[in-house]
C-alpha cells in the first residue's frame, strides 16, 4: 500500500532527474532522522499551543519535506504553519495527529525500501 503512494523514482523524477536513486534514499534517510528529531518538540508546542514554536517548526519541516516531494506532509505542516503564524483558532491537536499519521506512513514506507540501497 505505501509502495503505491510514495515511489524513489517518483520522488527523483520530481527534482527533475538525472540523480542516483541511492542518494536520494540516503536524503529520505536524513528527513526522516530529521523529522524524528524535531517531533518531540513540535509535541510539546502543539500540546502547550506555543504558536510561535508551532510556526517555527511546522516552517522548517514544511520546507524539507516540500523539497522531497512529501506533498501531503507538507500540506499538513503548511496548515499548522500559517495558522500558528497568525495566531488563529484552529485545531492544532488534530491536525498534529494526522502530522503524526503522515509521519509513521512515511516511516514505515522508508523502512521497507531502504534496505534496497544499501541504507
């Protein structure tokens, strides 16, 4: 299921091709560190409704996954991004939790490809 909706290939084709399918596992391989290193964080910010910190997280993590072509991760960081940003009521948990969901997909996908490039 998760092979169908996100594909190496695909994602090199996306940053216009011509790039080693191994490097851009190895890129994965980082935002996924990446992403695991800022969760906590972002948790605690969503949880506390630290707007600022939500802002500043959901626009770093926006911009990474953008680069990747994780079109509905960066979707969802965009959302708590701008509605962090101008300080609007908005269900920030929920939408954390689909964050959360997107996350584990992208996880699970990574881990079950990555062995196919030496990672």
């Amino acid at each position: 299921m998760n092979e169908l909706k996100y594909d190496i290939k695909k994602i090199v084709e996306f940053l216009g091709g011509g790039i080693d399918e191994t490097i851009i596992a190895s890129l994965i391989g980082i935002f996924v560190s990446s992403v695991n290193d800022e969760f906590p964080a972002f948790a605690e910010a969503v949880a506390a409704d630290d707007r600022s910190a939500i802002h500043k997280i959901g626009h770093k993590l926006k911009g990474s996954s953008a680069n990747l072509g994780f079109e509905y991760f960066r979707k969802l960081c965009e959302d708590l991004e701008q509605h962090a940003r101008n300080d609007l009521d908005f269900d920030y948990k929920a939408a954390f939790e689909q964050l959360g969901t997107e996350k584990q997909s992208i996880e699970e996908w990574f881990d079950s490809v990555k062995a196919d490039y030496g990672l």
